[in-house]
C-alpha cells in the first residue's frame, strides 16, 4: 500500500521529504548494498517494528535490495539495528545509556575489515525509528555512512504538532484544503493519509500531536466521552507505531458541557472527581495518552476567571486527573482582554500575557506545561520576543510557533519560517545572565525544567502536497529539525530539506535555498513595516488593510498620524512594556538609539522624517522595502522558472501558481501600503516611482 | 385567530398599526356605531370578502358592535361596501369609473337625514379594501366621517416590497430575525404569520411581494418547478386575498440549472421555449402570477453578459414568456464593475448604471420595468439621486427604496427614511424642463409609461415586532402610504403611523414624530459626513470604519490624504459623472459654489479648511456634527424615557434597547471619525472638546 502510493505520487508533493526515488549519489551504493545486504534485529517491539519496516522500503526504493533479516550478528558485513537492551544483548558496546533522552540514537561503524559494518543504537524504540529515519537520509543524499561514529541526542523532550481541526472539517487558519481527521462532523473512517502523516511526523522526530482546534465546540467536546473514545484511540494507535503521542484539547466547561454538573469551578469537589474519571476513562482507551492541551479564558473560551480562580487553580485540576497516568496538561498562555478601547494608549495587549502569569510562578503543578507563543502579540511577520520565556523560573514551558501561515501569506506566498523561529531561540532572556537563550529555556536546560520543548500549530490539510503552497512542506521539515536540534541553522535545515526533496542538483539546491532563505524578509519588505504588524484584512488576515485594525477592539495599533507611527512601549513615555525583559534586554529595547531597528516601530512612535540607520527617512524605507518586496517576488518567479523540467511537473506548477499570486497580491500590498503613506504624509518617493495618490 | 392575536399580541408589537384596542375619539364612538350598525354589501368577490371581514373585526374592537349585514339599503343609517359595479347594481352615484387606477376608491356621506350613511365603492375588490382600511384609520384615531366626500386613488400603479429572504431562513441584509417564510431550507408550514404580513400589506396599500432574495441560490432556483410551485402558489393564494400579487426572483441561469440546457443565452430557441413553458407552468399554479424580479450580471450574479447579450436582450426573452399571461419582468439595474481598481481616480461606480442602461432606452418590451436604486450607488444615509431616472423616456422604471436599514443603523439606530424618501421624489430631473420629478416619473406620467411604482426591499423578519426595531415599522407603513401617494409629507404619514400605533396622546405624538423626524440626519451626524458614504466595516455595513473601503474592489472611495476629501465628480477635472444628469442639474453639481453641501463631498474633492456657507470649515464641521450626532441620541433617550408608562411596556422597553445599543455605538462613530480626521490633519477642535489622538 504505502509502496504503491510513493511510486504513484509524485516526488515532492504527497510523499514530501520522504521522497526514495532513487539514492543520489551512485557511487556509494554498492557501499550501501554491502552494509545493509544483511539486517540484524531482534524484531520485539511495536516502533522498532515500524523502523525495519520503513528501512526496508527505503532499501528496496533508494538502492534496490532486499536484505537478509537474521538474529545473529554475521562475521561479514551487516547493518545492526537495535534498542539499547537489544545492544546488551548482543554484548554490543554503546554510548548510549538510561540517562540519555527518549529518542536518542548511536550510529557507528562496527569493527568490521571492510568497514561495511554498521550499528544503530537506539535507547528505546523510538530511537531506533529516528537512527532509522538518519540513516535513509543519508542514503538518500548520498553520504559516506561507513565511518559514521555519532550519538543524536533529542535536545527537546516535548516535539510536538497542534492541529486547530473542527469536526466539521474545517480548519481554524487552515491554508491547505480541510482536515483530514474529520469531515462533516464525523471522525474520517479512512486512515490511510493519517498513517502517511505519522510517517512524516516521525520521521523528523516529532513525538506528539494534538488533533483537534484549541477553540473546542460541540463535537469536539465529546472526544472525551464513550461516544468517541473509541474512535480517537484508532488515531492513537495509529501515531503509536511512529512513536507520536496522541493529546486533545479539551473544553474546560466539560464538566457541565458533558458531566452535567452545575459547575466547571477547578476547586469543586465535584468538578475535581468529574476530571479524574474522565482521565481514567480516557486511559482506558489510551494507555499512553498524551494529555490535554487547554486554550482557556481567551478570546471568549471558557476558563477559571468565570469561577474566580487563576490559571494555577484552573490548570491544576486538570493535572491531579493526568498525573496517576502520566499525562500532562498544556496550558496556552494566549491570555488577553481581547475588547480593549483603542481610546486608551496606555493600554497594551503586548503586556497580557506576562501580566497573567509571571505572578503565578511556582503554582502550577509539576505535569502542568505553560504554552507560550513566540511573541507578545500573535504571530506577526516580525513582533519581538515574549518576556515570558525569561520570567518563569519555576514552570515548565515549551514554546508555541505557527506553521500555518495565517499572517504570513497564508501559505500562498512562499515564507520559509526557519530564520524567524531560529532568531526566537537565539534571542538572550538574559534571565540568568548573558547566554540565557530561549533554546535554554525550552529544552528545559536553564531553569531545570521538567517537562519542556517545541510546538508547531500544523500548516497542513487534505490538499496533495499536505500543505497547499510545496515550498510550505520545508516549515513542517523544519519544526521537526529545529524541536530535535535547536543548534541547526535555517539554511542547514532548507538544504537537507531541499534535498530529500527534489534531489541533490547543486542548481536546484542553490536556487530553492535562496528563495527559502529571503522569504521571509521578503514578505515583510512588502507588507507591514519594522515590527508594527498587522495592517491586514479583519477576520481574514490577508490581503492589506492598513487601518483594519487600528480601532478595533484586539489591541492591535499602530497609532500612525500626521507626524509619525509606531506603539510606544517604553517605560518612560510608553506603555512600559519593556519592563517586563531583564535589564540588558529591557534598556536596548527602551532606547531607541539601541533599539534594533527591525522593532523600532513594535517599541517606539517614530516619526516620518527620522533618519535610520542607513541614512534614510522612516518614511523613504516604508517606500523602499515596499518596491523592493514586489521586486524580490519577480526575481523569485524567475528563479523558480529556471528549474522548469528539473523537478518534478506538478510540484512545478503548483508553486508557479502560488508565485503568481504572490506577484499579484504583493503589488496590491505595496501599492496600498504607500499610497496610504504618502496620503498620510504627503511626502514623495525621493525615487520618483509611482505612488498612486 | 385573528382577533384572539390582536388582543394577545401587545399593542404597537406585533398588530403594528392595526392596533384595535378602542377608539381614541370616544365622542364621535355613537356616530360610528350609527353608521356602521348596518352594513350593505355584496359579497361576490375574494378581496371584498377580506374588506367586510376585516371591518367586521375592526367594528368589534374599535367601537364594540357586530353590524347587521344587509343585500339592501335600508331607510335608516347604513354602510354601504361595495364595487363599482355593485354600485351600479345599487344605482348609487359614484365619481368612480373603469378610467381610474386599480384600487381608487370613494368615500361618501349619502344623503341621508342625519348624515349616518355612508358609501365606500372601490372601482374593484382592491379598491374597496383600501376603502375599508382608509374607514378603519379614520375610526381609530377619530375622525369625523360623516361629511366623507373623497376620492383616493394610487399613484403608483406598482407597490412592492421585496424580499432578500434565502431558502436557509437567512435573510441577506436582514436585521429583524429569521425569514418567515422560509426555514432550514424548507418552505414554512404554518402561514398564520403570512396571513398577518398580507393583512398589514394591504391595509397601506402594497400590491405586489417578491418572496425570495434577488440573490438566487440552488433551492430558490427551483422554485419555479412542479416541486416547488404547489407551496409558492399557497402563499399566493394568502396575498391574493389581500390583493397582493407574488412576484420571484428568478435565477438568470435556470435554463441550465433546471432545464439542462447547455446555454442560457437569450437568443437561443431551446432557450426562449424553456422559459415559455416555464411561464405556461407557473401560470398553471398561480393564474395571476406577478412575474420575476431579476438581478442579473451583477456582483458575479449570471445573466445576458454571459453570451454577449445586452440586458434588453437579456429580459425580453423573459418578457415574451410572461406576456400572454399578463406578467412583468421586473429587471434590476443594479449593475456595476464590481472589480475597480481604486489606482484608478477616473473610475466611478456611480455612473455604472447609467453607462449600462441609457444606450437601451426604447429596447425593452412593454412589460420589462426596470428598478432603479434611489442613488447610483447602494442605498446610503446621503447621497445622489439616480440619473438614471431623468434618462429613460421610452422605458417603463420602478424606483427601488430599502427600508432594511443595511446602511442606515440596522435597525439597531432609529432612522426613520421617509423624509430622504421624499427628496428622491421631489428631486426634479428637468427630463422635461422644471417640474420633472422623480415622482412623476416612477408613477408613470412624466414618460406616459405603461408600468412603473415604487418598491422597497424588506425591512421584516421573524421578530416580534416585524421589524426588529419597533420604530423602524414606520418605514414599512411609510412605504405603503409614500407609493400610494407621494404628495404625502414625511411627518403626516409619522403622524399617522404614531396614532395608528401608540395612540393620540398629544404628549406621545409630538415626541415620537419628533424623534422620527430628526433621526435620519442624526445618524448622518455622526457617521459618514456630507455624503460621502461608506466608512463602515466591510460586509456588515454596520459600524465604523474610515478606510473599511477605501482600496477595495467595489468603488467606495472618499480618497482622504493629508489634503482634503471626497470624491471629485466634475466633467471639468474629475470622472465626468455630472454630465448624466440633464443641464440644470448638471450645472449646480458641477460648481461646488452650488452644488447643495449635504452632498459636498459626493460630488468634489475639498480641502479640510474649505469654509461651508455656515462659515465653518470642513473639518470643523466634521467635528461639530459628530459631537451633535451623539448629544442628539441623547436627547432621544431622555424623550423616550418620558413615555414611560404612557405607551405599551413592551414596545417601550424594545426602543429603550436599541436606543442603548444607539448611544454606545454613536459614540464609537463619532470618536473613531474625529480621531481618523484629527490623525489625518493635526486640525484640534476650536471647542476643545475631546478627541482622542
């Protein structure tokens, strides 16, 4: 079946990264024939099972050979694939111990003459898929394997996906076609694209995902219930043999919704015995059940603040019910008063999260993992790092990214994320002094976490190539790549990814990695400038509006006037926003000489005339980057078009398509965003170039 | 089951204006009782049936008597009811002959001793119902009747209400509740209701209804198929009772959808034959079917355009098929380029109605009307009237009013439209010379055309009060009075309506009508300013937003910069739109020195300090009138809340509602509109008063 499909699809689009048409360096195959003619295993484990499954595809797909499986280590050349008990077993020596992470990996060369001898060394099952999922990589590129002498250590313990899936079908932001987990208001009834999605989760060492919206109605209430318990635990079985952990969002009115009790109130008997049946039963049905993912008293969801309680108190409860069985509750931190008076300038949206939780540091149960999305406001193109990774020592936190593309072209046009996520972990909380990452933080490293890591809210959907826009399949590639291994640059990640892909041609390499690689500051140059945000459609978040949300009731401002544009945050004439980052961080960001100017309008009101950095005008750059966006997009179209024939026809045209519409939109961008300026201003492009009026 | 819902329903809720608690004048209740103690009649005919019926019940309750019906005159007082030709038959004198219009009717004291006899003779069953509800108002308030000596006689030869209402139950633009005809994609079972609505119709004189939405979706496509048409032809058959024709809107490719024809080209045999046998079909099941509304090439709606057709073309076809059977094509002209660039300054929507239909005059059938919005734009609190109205001598027109207030406060705001009703009427098109108003037009005699009336699109829904806002029935009833006579002022027919609904108290007169009276320009105060338009959220229409449609697709421009505003339709330096319009008009929009400057800003693009004839200048005026918006709400409270106990609570406590809603919301306009323009000019108020920055 999955053979059948990976022949039948095409490369690069349903079969994304894990595309084995052939190994791409010929030299080496007779190297790899050799060490993998023979498999030793000792098949008696569920994922270790799926792991010599899928060798066994990829042996057969990328070099065409069907090894030898024997129990016995041979004395020619032989390709051993094992847990660390296996390892015991066979008396094989390993780095690998218990203390090592869930997941980790050795991969070395044995003692062998011919150096056609090699071991993969897993701590557990999952570390057999993952050394598994390397060691086709590599044959897949074509790299030398026979000396390898490495130890893959996942540096994040929780990698995880969110799916914002409705039963109805829909998608909440969904980009690329409707959900394939449900349809109509019921649970698919054919698994076959859920197999293939595990396949592509656990092949870049995601362990987790959560399958419903965290915005929970009706239907997707009752997951929790006998009705459809059985039906969710199919999925569960399913992402079990890749390693991935099933978890739900859940509706934290449920206890009335569902329990029929007159309250939902986290510190009532009742609600407290309600949750912990509900937890058994679900165990029940999912021995490994993941845990709950809980989006409460945000954006008019239900939560504790209706009960008077805080988000400790709320969270808690739900953690008592888990913790017998060992799940756990993720709890987002996507908090703000979402009716505020654009009247009120002291008023900062960017301030709620931060506001809510810091004081609660310390009260959150120890399987309680707060959800912190990248920045203060909510996925913009460029905003800055939430203050709250450097404020919690006490709680577990793992870090929220988007994949889908809500407010970064909506997976229509190509915005690689990788450079964006990169420079959020890279960002110094200076929580404990310089070099206080956020990667430290959410591996769990700097304050000592116990449970941390990565999530990605999916950008995926029923569309072919899963993620509508091809190019989009490298940020799904990445979330994996960078939760596994923070330390890997965004480049690094688009050129494997490029690779496995569409093949190891050094021109399609080159050019798919430069445009990945600008993406991104393409996007901006032509949408809203220097961290301000927004400027989008209401509602829909695509498209330009400059002033769509600038009195609305989300917080989202950006104060433009005769003179000048920009929130400022400061604590001396601002919102005193800044306060909220340590010191160093806190007096760059409050002075605007040392403000990166990339936030200088996310942290100061500027006015239009003031001279950057590089000599211009705030207003001249506004003019600038705009033209220079659109120009960007043309050379990306003509890039693209110079891989015509080189890669695979319908990957081809289905980003053809999308570029198009990234030219068409972006000029509308540009044209809006500058006549809206030069309205405001007056002021003409020093260039000349054509300003409608 | 009338008369036990009169009484049940409260009064000035549900009965609207045909309120029968008792007689407001209890000294002339003996003279009433006199004449009316015998009545008669002739009952040989449906509609006249409905009239005695309907008086019988109005007798009951108004001045408690159950009159003698009687085949002929006694000596003694008496109430004769009856047709011309029962007239006739009767040998009574009538003014009345087969010359007048549908529906006129006379009202007159007989001679009779002691003036208590009286003849109502309509020149048919319609005639005599309208002369039945012209005695019940009269009864109601109190009016002297006994020296009766009139003659009425419609105006308008069409008066229509259309319906926006979906086979979803939805209504498009509806702001009163669910349809009442349609449920979850089903036809309503149970007509009580409809039978109220046809009653309330014809007692203000509406002729025609139009049952589904101009918008044509799947299931309202089919009805005009054997599946559907035996449900429509009920709801016929409760409207013919009432005199009240039933009209559909029909979708443009039916043909295709239903008929399984390849084209719905107007040219085409097969297709002209479809629409025939269509015509035959639904005549079958409703012997006076009115015939079909049509929108067609319009906001992505099919029609003519489709196959290179023009739209006379495109609605002769439909006219041949309906002829035999004496039915109409009523053809929207609605039709613009709903795709603009807004780069482009010389594009204007507003002439798009003209530019398509003009060069047609003379083409179409003699029974295709077209209906012509009052402005060329959609239905704002201030705009132009339509040229279109001076431009089509040889083209049968119907001029199309809505009384849902999408643009006008959503029947959240009182707005009460007639008095801007009546500037449409009276403008003068100087189509042939001075004295050539619009009213003369749509009723048909400037242009001695063949059809011609007044329609307004529904205001109703299923709210308790028909009309969601209780003081928005004045519309409903005004649009009835209005397009049976237009010589009507706007504060007679408030007058009335207030009487007929809430009493004769002198005290809830005055106030009401004085509420009624302003309102229409204190909405205006404090939302788009000097017809301008627009400035509200996209799609809802409801609420502001400066920039909402300012680079939109559909035309909707106020091209604010740091400058000025407006739109500058000039022939001498703007899109030329002035010239559709016949000299003298054309002159005073033209000159800005003339041109009227409630509607500046429609016609001319002027500077924020351009000094207005009050000596204010624009911007302050801009302010000024935004602050008086509000402080004008709040005067309408205070006079509401004077009539606390004086009118029915639960009428009194819906308006206090919406007048709430009308408060908080005219605050948000009014402080969003100075910011947007104190951001745009750095201008402070000359009073000082707070404008948020």
């Amino acid at each position: 079946m999955l053979e059948k499909q990976l022949i039948e699809s095409n490369n690069g689009v349903y079969n994304c990264w894990l595309n084995y048409a052939k190994c791409l360096n010929p030299k080496l195959v007779d190297q790899y024939k050799k060490i993998c003619s023979c498999l030793v295993v000792n098949n008696n484990n569920t994922v270790k099972h799926t792991a010599v499954e899928e060798l066994k595809l990829a042996l057969k797909m990328i070099i065409g050979i069907e090894p030898l499986v024997s129990n016995e280590i041979p004395n020619s050349s032989y390709l051993f694939v094992g847990t660390l008990e296996d390892a015991r077993a066979f008396q094989l020596e390993t780095k690998i111990t218990e203390k090592y992470a869930d997941g980790s990996y050795e991969v070395k060369a044995a003692d062998n003459e011919q150096n056609t001898a090699l071991q993969i060394i897993g701590k557990d099952g999952t570390g057999v898929l993952y050394g598994i999922f390397y060691l086709i990589r590599n044959l897949r590129i074509g790299k030398e394997i026979s000396q390898s002498q490495i130890v893959d250590i996942p540096r994040n313990k929780l990698r995880m996906i969110n799916h914002w899936d409705n039963a109805s079908g829909d998608i909440e932001r969904g980009y690329a076609g409707q959900s394939f987990f449900y349809s109509n208001d019921e649970i698919i009834k054919n698994f076959s694209r859920i197999k293939d999605y595990a396949r592509l989760l656990g092949s870049i060492g995601i362990n987790g995902v959560v399958i419903n919206n965290v915005n929970v109605h009706n239907i997707e209430t009752k997951f929790i219930t006998k009705e459809y318990l059985p039906d969710i635990a199919r999925f569960a079985d399913v992402f079990r043999n890749y390693g991935i952990k099933l978890y739900l969002s859940i509706n934290y009115a449920s206890p009335i919704e569902l329990g029929g009790l007159k309250t939902a109130d986290p510190l009532d008997e009742a609600v407290k015995q309600w949750w912990k049946k509900t937890a058994d039963l679900i165990y029940d049905y999912i021995p490994d059940f993941g845990g709950f993912l809980v989006k409460a008293d945000s954006e008019g969801r239900p939560g504790p603040f209706t009960y008077e309680r805080n988000h400790a108190q709320g969270a808690n409860v739900l953690a008592e019910a888990l913790k017998p069985h060992g799940g756990i509750v993720i709890w987002r931190c996507f908090v703000y008063n979402c009716h505020l008076d654009w009247r009120d300038r002291s008023l900062d949206r960017a301030k709620a999260a931060y506001d809510n939780f810091k004081p609660l540091d310390g009260e959150f149960m120890d399987n309680v993992i707060l959800q912190v999305k990248n920045g203060p406001m909510d996925f913009q193109i460029r905003e800055a790092v939430s203050p709250l990774f450097g404020a919690m020592e006490k709680t577990n936190m793992i870090l929220e990214f988007q994949a889908a593309q809500e407010y970064t072209g909506q997976q229509k046009h190509v915005c690689y994320l990788l450079p964006m996520w990169k420079e959020v972990l890279n960002f110094d909380t200076h929580a404990k002094g310089e070099g206080s990452y956020v990667s430290k933080v959410v591996d769990g490293s700097l304050f000592n976490s116990r449970y941390s890591g990565i999530v990605a809210v999916s950008n995926l959907g029923d569309s072919k190539c899963w993620t509508g826009h091809p190019l989009a399949q490298a940020n799904l590639y990445g979330i994996g790549r960078i939760a596994w291994n923070p330390e890997l640059s965004s480049e690094e990640i688009a050129k494997e990814w490029v690779k496995l892909t569409y093949g190891c041609d050094e021109g399609i390499v080159q050019t798919v990695v430069s445009i990945l690689m600008e993406s991104r500051e393409v996007y901006e140059k032509y949408t809203s400038p220097l961290g301000i945000g927004w400027m989008v459609n209401p509602n829909y978040h695509y498209g330009p509006s400059v002033e769509g949300y600038e009195y609305s009731r989300w917080g989202t401002y950006h104060y433009a006037d005769w003179k000048g544009i920009g929130v400022d945050r400061t604590v001396s004439t601002g919102t005193g926003y800044t306060a909220q980052y340590h010191e160093a961080v806190a007096s760059m960001y409050e002075n605007i000489e040392t403000c990166p100017e990339a936030l200088l309008l996310f942290f100061h009101h500027v006015p239009y005339k003031y001279q950057l950095k590089t000599g211009k005008t705030l207003i001249q750059h506004i003019y600038d980057t705009h033209f220079e966006g659109v120009e960007k997009v043309e050379e990306f179209i003509e890039k693209w078009m110079s891989l015509k024939g080189k890669i695979n026809e319908e990957a081809f045209g289905l980003v053809c398509d999308r570029l198009r519409i990234q030219l068409k939109d972006s000029k509308e961008w540009r044209d809006q965003v500058n006549t809206y300026f030069y309205r405001r201003t007056g002021i003409k492009d020093i260039k000349g170039r054509k300003i409608y009026e």
